[in-house]
C-alpha cells in the first residue's frame, strides 16, 4: 500500500462538503487501505478522505492508535442519527493542521449509521474517545475543522501561531 500526503490546512478542500461513496470500488478498498497505511505512519486515530485530496464521505480510524493492538475501523457514508445532552470539552488535534491543539466542546455519546467495506449496513452507539473521534472526522466529511470549533479570539489566537 502506500502513504498519501496529508492536506495542510487552509487547503480549500478541507472546506469542500464530500459526496457519498456511491459503489464500493477495487478503487475505493484501494484508497481505504492507503489511508490506514498514512493513519499510521502519521501517526494519527482517524483519517477522513478529504484530507488526503478524495471528496467521498469516508473515514477510517483505530482509537488504540500506538497504545494497543491495532484494531482499525472504516465508516463509509456515516450519519449521526442521535447526539447525547451530556458534552465534554476536551483536546483535540488535527493531522491536517499540525502542532495545534485545542479544547473542543462535543456529545459524548453519538448513535451512528453507516456502510462497512463490504457494503453491510451498520449501527452502533459510540461513546467517549471513538464519539469524539467519529464526530472529528464527520466534521471534515463536511468541510469543518477544528479551528470552526473555536471560539473566534482563541482561534485567531491559533491561527497566527500555525502560520508563524
């Protein structure tokens, strides 16, 4: 497989809405597989198509990241059906905006809809790090970041020491 390079925010396609996955392809299992080997090697926990340059709705992520055994998941065309009241605010950091951290604001519990690899249709409810690693790259199937998250001084804040 290979390593894909990673787009640097203000990339305008980190801002691009993505369309579904409409055939799962040999080129989009391809694709899959290259983003898992670039997941790693980065090394990161989630991994969304528009951030390395593919438009499709699909992410991929292994919440162990370098702390267990590996135990990587693919999402294709994902929809949050269901947000739980309770929020947590905690750090989050972005391999397409590197070197910043910020505190997000987040359900902590998602109910999720969504295609595995082989086209099965799948339901699950998430909660915790995978909630809030799930919804992150939701954000970016969606043209968000995380600095669309911020608060607008904290972020302007941010924005200056990642362009410096």
């Amino acid at each position: 497989m290979s390593i894909l390079q990673i787009l640097r925010w203000p990339d305008e396609r980190l801002r691009m809405v993505c369309a579904p996955v409409e055939e799962i392809t040999d080129e989009i299992r391809l694709l899959v597989a290259d983003m898992l080997d670039t997941m790693y090697d980065a090394p990161g926990r989630g991994l969304a198509a528009p951030q390395v340059g593919v438009l499709k709705r699909l992410f991929v992520m292994d919440v162990n990241g370098r702390a267990g055994p590996r135990a990587p998941r693919i999402f294709l065309d994902p929809v949050i059906e269901a947000w739980s009241e309770e929020t947590a605010t905690g750090p989050e950091g972005c391999l397409s905006i590197p070197g910043i951290v910020a505190e997000i604001e987040r359900p902590v519990e998602i109910a999720l809809r969504w295609r595995d690899i082989d086209g099965t249709e799948r339901r699950e409810t998430l909660a915790g790090f995978p909630a809030i690693c799930a919804q992150h790259e939701i954000d970016h199937l969606d043209g968000i970041v995380t600095l669309d998250r911020m608060a607008p001084a904290l972020r302007a804040g941010l924005e200056e020491a990642y362009r410096a």
